[in-house]
DNA sequence: TTTTGATTTTGTAGCGCTACAATGGCAGAG
DNA sequence: CTCTGCCATTGTAGCGCTACAAAATCAAAA
C-alpha cells in the first residue's frame, strides 16, 4: 500500500525500514546476509523496498564495510575480438561470483595508468590488466595499494597474479606445423615500435625454431601495428622482395593475414599453393575468408573466466590462490596453410 | 621526510591532515577547489600527501557530497568497430570534462538491466545506453531515479536524451547512389528475429523510396544475426534464387557485405560489374577489402563524444540542454557500387 | 589604533550503510 | 517457575569525505 503524491525523495534504507516497521539493520540484513532474518520479516521487507523501489546505496555500503563488489579490468582495445571473448569471460566468471565487472579502455601506458587511479579511487575489489609493462607509477600504486590484481594476456613475472599462454611457445608450434606442411622459406611479420611483449616474444622463437629445423630465420619484416589489413600487402611485398622463393608467412594477427590473403589474390598467388598464411588470434575473419586461415586460437574466454576467479579468491582471502596460471592455445589448422602436395 | 618504519595502515585524509598540519577540509580543499587554498599551503599538502601515496577514496567523496564524476557507458557489444569509435568519442570527452568513463558490456536485454541497476547502486553522475529498447522495468528505475541518460544510436523517442542519426535516411540516401549508379533490381538484407530498431527501421525506408524510384521493392532477405561473414553467402543465395538478374544488394554491415564479396567470388562475379554492394558502419575491412566497399559512415567518434556532453551538461544542472541531437552520417561510396558503364 | 572587508582556515554535522556487541524473546532443561 | 542457551532483532559507532557556516587572519581604510 502505498502513499501517492507523498514527497519521494530519495529512497534510502532508513525509509525502507520505518515502512517495514524494523530496523535498518534488519533491511540491511535482508539484502546481506537474507538467512539471518527470519522468513516472515524477509518477505515484509523486500516487499515494501520493492514497492518503495529502493536501490541500495553501494557507495555507502562500500564505505562502511570496507569492501566492494566491483572489479575493474583495464583493456587496452576493443577493436581486437579475441579481447571480446576475454571479456566475455571475465563477465560471465564475476556475474556467477556475484561480483560486477566494470570496463575502463585504456590504449596507452598513461591512460592505463589513470584507469588504475580512477579504480583504486573507486576502491574497487580487484583488477584485471592487459599484459604486464605498466608505467613505474602505477606498479607503485598497485603494490602500495595492495590490491588484487591479474596481469592477462602473459604468463611470466607477474606484478601480483597473471593468466595467459606462451606466445613463443604458439610461435615454435606455428613454425612445426608449417615445416611439417614442407614449408621451408617462411617469411614473419613482427610489430614495430613500442609494442607489448606478447608481440616480441615472438620473433626470438620463431629466429631460434627455424634455426632448429636448419631453416633460414632471416626472412622477417616488422610492420606498424596500425595499419590493420593494410599491413598485409606492404609486409608481403617487402618480403617478397628480400626472397622471391618464399612460401610460407606468419602474420601477428588474422587480420594481417587477411590483408596478405587479399593482396595475394591481387597478385593471382593461389593460396596455399604458392604461399602458406598463419594468422594468430582466432578472429571471426579467419573462418570467414576463402581460404579459411591457419590461426593461433588463445583461450581467451577461458583467461578471462580465470583472471576473475583469481582476483575473486585473493579478494576473499583465501592467499593461497596461485599466483600464476597458463590457459595454454591451440594450432587451428586450416586450408591457408595446407600441405603443398595435399 | 617520511618517517620509515612506522605502520602504514590506509592512508586517509586525516593522515595527510595531520602530516601537513592543517585541518582535514584544507586537503579536501586541496584537491577539490585548489584555488580555495593558498599557493603555499596547497604545495605543502600535495606534498604531503604524494610523499605518503594519498589517493582520495572517491566512495566517501561521492556518499559525502552526493555527487559522482563517473559515468556509465552501457554497450551491447564491441565486436563491432563502430562501437569502438563510439567508445573512444566517449572517453575523450570524458577525460576533457574530468569524468570517468567506466563501461559494461550488455549484449541481452537482461543484462543491460542489470548493468544499469548496477550503475545506479554506485551512484553515478550519468548513463549512456544504446538503443531504445529497454525492459520495462529499467525505463522504470531511470525515470523514477532521474539520472542523466542519453540513449545513442537512435535519434527518436527518448526516455531523457538521446543522440543519433537516422537509419531510414541513411537507407534512402544508400537506395538514391545506387539508383544514380544505374542499378534497378535491388536486393535488401536485414536482420530477422528481435533485432535493435536501428535495423527494423531499414526495410520499410528501403521499401518506401524503391517505390518512389518506380522500382520493385520485393528482393528482401532477413538473414541471422550471429552469422557475421556467413550471412554474406546465405543471402545472396536467396535472393539470386528469387531473382536471378538482382543487380545491387544493400547489406546491414559491412562484414555481411564483405561476405557477399567472398561469395562473388568464389560464383566468379564481379563486383561491381556483375552486382554493386552496399555495406553499413564504415567497418575497417570496407576499405581494406578488394574492390572496396561502399559504406554508410555513422559518425560515430562524434557521436560519442555527444552523448558524453550532453550528459555532463544534465548533470552540471543545465537543464536547458539538448534532448536530441543528430550527428548526421555519410554515404562513402567506394569501387563496390561504381556505375556499370564507368 | 580601530574598523572593515576580503581571504584563508577550521569545526560541526552528516551522507547511507554495515560491523559489532548487546538486547529481547522464547524454547526446553532443571 | 526459574534458568540456560539460542536465535531474531536492534542500538551504537563510525567508514572517509564534503557542505556549510563560523572563526581566524591580515591588509588596507578610517
């Protein structure tokens, strides 16, 4: 029953409560801790909030017990779909934990430097971050801070915890599968610049893989990380020039292959015949495109299911969680890079 | 000088306070309303407080005034690249007016409920929602709650604001080029199922200026969704079927449209000579891909960047603001829609 | 020197909620 | 009929900060 046209200011639970006839504690007890309050008094109470359309105040119960819901997770880019399912899975992990994820973008090391600001500012539960090179500052803040945090995307000297697989470890499995396919002149695309380190661990394992299988590594070409497909055909034409027999290309991510695939198609090369094409990353493209492309396939829903999970056991106390987890990749193999002689 | 050694539980406003020896309002003062505070006294306290890794606990801040300086970006998917400048209108816009932008991913009905839910219990200054298609009950807790939403990507009906372009004239403008290229037996893809209005208002613009071009607007094919590339060849197999001689197609995106491109040739069309295609979202691949394809670009960084102004201006108390505002669009027309006889 | 007015600084009183200890009620044991 | 033990419920205090008004400071005017 309720009273129209009374004033309705702003619902809080000291209303909530006078209208049940309890007492704060109580409705605060209800939304926290439902099995303590009794049945009868439960029901009473979530019905006159409802009715009241109260929403409980988060600002306030963080502050006043010192904890939070709310994990953040830093992403350096969206354009990027295996970012997708890493959110996806970090979404779904905090829903069923009963924890919020909140996203903050953040394309450069300062702007990932002010999103940790702003959720240590929010004093969130935990975070999440995308690899593991962060300004000095902000390694201070975390660490001073103390807050739980999951570095994804890498596997190695975690600032607090990481998720991720070996990206050098995806590259030796890409030069075996390409050499077992009888590829012998392979051509890699790296990225210039400042880029992460889950893009330079790369070319070392692809250098130190070919010379295992007595191939030439020199056959490489670094492309800027932004221009996309357009990567594709100026890698390929640098290559081509340095090595007119090459037949095999591994490319840093799906979309550079689809570029390398177009501009192939320009150049009437039949793909895989006359040059094998490895992307990386699983994109939607790479199923997509004829031919289908060979890919690096990251597990990415299941890294961000884990990094929750392990923000969410360090956020409830259990130190013992690991501090360390490989979410491993698979080779996908597909008609881009099929054996030459079927 | 930092006394070492001394335990370092959480380092609040008063512990500055006390460090500089002032009153905690002149640190709140500080950092709030610096010009309130004497040039000397404000270099002491930031200082101070640097030295001791102070980072102001905005949950008290925002419970203590009743204010907020973080908004909520509410997005249903970042698969698509549109977004992704949408997103980053957002965020400089943000960053210019000294707002956080904190996003959560939505891409059910249900879980933009939830997610809005979500950003009212942490009080935020503001929200930004794609679409206009809510469930009842989160028009519900918006309206009685009074937040400042905007509502993007669609330009009609808001529930408080919104900001947009119109679909149905970007469909007109789409169905005028390629009539002015000559083309007559146009195809039209659209999405089938519970779909966004952002696409249920396509057909019945296609429909409505194919007649006013004395052309048969019956060549339409309502393809899923979740296909991506995929839908590209079940359409055009469809349509062909139901007209052999179609000459044009209209596609919901761009990756539909580069899958019709993929179709064509493999069935060795070409494009645009044989049928003109048409995307949507000025996707990267429009431009990448060969022949190149023409797109409807949705100005969507600017969009963005609009529906973060017009929120903070709600929340500054403007009221005099805006409800509506159209960012316009652009027909880009690339090689895949060029005159047949050039 | 006193007064005035502007500027800078400081108490006071919460914001809405939750931890904790304490209360009240009520069953069954003595 | 009292006492113990247990559960449901309730005050009390305070989380860290900010709005507001009051107080202190100080230079210039009288």
């Amino acid at each position: 029953m309720t009273k129209c046209g009374e004033a309705t200011g702003p619902v809080t639970m000291q209303s909530v409560a006078k209208a049940a006839g309890v007492s704060p504690m109580t409705v605060s007890n209800t939304f926290k801790y439902p099995e303590r309050v009794q049945e009868e008094t439960r029901r009473r109470v979530r019905e006159v909030a409802a009715e009241l359309g109260y929403i409980p105040n988060h600002v306030a119960g963080n502050l006043a017990s010192g904890q939070s819901r709310v994990i953040g997770a830093v992403i350096p880019s969206i354009k990027n779909s295996s970012f997708y399912k890493y959110v996806r899975g970090m979404q779904d992990a905090a829903a069923e934990t009963g924890y919020e994820l909140v996203l903050k973008l953040a394309d450069t090391k300062r702007q990932e430097t002010a999103a940790i600001r702003t959720f240590i500012g929010l004093r969130v539960a935990g975070m999440t971050l995308v690899g593991n090179e962060h300004e000095d500052q902000a390694a201070d803040l975390l660490r001073k801070t103390g807050v739980p945090v999951v570095e994804a995307w890498v596997h190695r000297d975690p600032l607090d915890m990481a998720v991720g697989y070996s990206a050098a470890a995806a590259t030796r499995a890409m030069v075996d599968h390409l050499a077992a396919a009888g590829r012998r002149r392979m051509g890699f695309i790296g990225y210039a610049g400042d880029v992460a380190s889950r893009y330079t661990e790369r070319l070392p394992a692809f250098e130190e893989r070919m010379r295992q299988h007595g191939l030439d590594p020199g056959l490489c070409h670094l492309a800027d990380e932004a221009d996309g497909f357009g990567a594709g055909p100026k890698a390929l034409d640098a290559l081509h020039r340095m090595d007119g027999s090459i037949d095999a290309l591994l490319c840093p991510t799906d979309i550079v292959a689809a570029g390398v695939l177009f501009e192939c198609g320009r150049r009437g090369w039949s793909v895989p015949e006359r040059l094998a094409v490895a992307g990386w990353g699983d994109y939607e493209i790479a199923s997509e495109i004829s031919p289908q492309i060979t890919t690096v396939q990251p597990n990415a829903y299941e890294m961000g299911r884990t990094a929750i999970d392990m923000v969410v056991a360090r956020a409830a106390g259990l130190e013992s969680g690991t501090r360390l987890t490989d979410t491993g990749f698979e080779i996908i193999a597909r008609a881009s890079t099929a054996a030459g002689m079927e």
